[in-house]
C-alpha cells in the first residue's frame, strides 16, 4: 500500500510491529490529514498500484506537554482555521498562548523529549521522509442508509391478501 501527498510518496508495508498503538512513544510528531481520494500509481515493473490522496492543510503545533509540567512529553497539533467569532472562548484563549488562530481539530502526538516542537511552528509535508514508514488510523463517515422501509426487496409488490401487507410494518419482516 502506498500513499501520497502532494507529489511526496510513502511505502506502507506490512511488517511485524508496524502498526503501534497511538499511546506508544514515538520519534516524531504526526500530522492530520483527510482523504481527498484515490489515484493509480505505476512501479518501476509497470504494476498498477493504488495511492490515496490526503489533504494537510494548515497544521500548526498549538501547546507542548513537558515531563516536568505534565509528567509526558507530547505535542498538541492543531488543524484547519475556524473564525475567532464562532470559536469557544476557551480554544480562542489556549489557541492564543501559542499565538496561533483558533483551530477545528486538536490531537496530540507523544513524542521523545528530544522532538518536542515550539508552540506556533507550522507543520508540512515535508516533515517526512520518502520511504519512511507511517501508521495511519482513520474514521469513517457514515451517510446513513435510505431507512428499513426503503431497504425491503417486497415493497410495491401486488397485494393478494391482507399478509401482504407485511411490508408496511417493519417489525414483521425484521423477526425471520
């Protein structure tokens, strides 16, 4: 599996011990991306294989977390701009102390204490490497379905007798 953003591609390859959980102490920051997509991308051999297209946009280090102060060290990211007026007043005063606009999504990384980043330092791309292995987590948006009576297979049927019916109460069908 591979992925790309903006021009740059990682390798994601399934190994022992890949995928850590987000507890875990980590060399460096991460970033919050969203998925734009899908794209088909080519190997030196001329295989297709697919990329997914994330977005970054605006990924800025708002708060850093010290062992002495916090008793871990982690970086709070913050992503995506969101107007001062309609921002809470408490995001507007701790987006303040970094000097950073109010953002939409805070998440933290832990990291080494050696990696910890200044509050306000934005974060790219090119924080990463070509090559360099990444764990992805991601959620899903769910749409919703078109609702139980839609999803039936007998609904417009003809109406023989008055068990035909059935399709109006969902109760009936959903028991077998």
């Amino acid at each position: 599996m591979r992925l790309a953003i903006r021009g740059l591609s990682f390798s994601l390859a399934r190994r022992p011990g890949a995928f850590r959980s987000a507890s875990s102490q980590s060399g460096r920051t991460g970033l919050v991306a969203m998925k734009c997509g899908m794209l088909p991308g080519w190997d030196e051999h001329g295989r297709r294989m697919p990329l997914t297209v994330l977005q970054v946009e605006d990924a800025t280090v708002v708060q850093v977390r010290t062992p002495e102060t916090d008793g871990y060290s982690a970086v709070q990211v913050g992503v995506g701009a969101v107007k001062p007026s309609r921002a809470k007043a408490s995001l507007r005063g701790h987006c303040s102390k970094a000097g950073v606009e109010p953002k939409r999504k805070l998440v933290e990384f832990r990291v080494s204490e050696e990696n910890l980043l200044e509050p306000g330092t934005p974060l790219e791309v090119d924080h990463f490497k070509p090559g360099q292995y990444v764990d992805i987590a991601g959620t899903r948006y769910v749409r919703g379905g078109q609702g139980q009576s839609e999803d039936t297979w007998n609904v417009g049927r003809v109406v023989v007798n008055a068990f035909a019916l059935s399709y109006l109460y969902i109760s009936l069908q959903k028991q077998f």
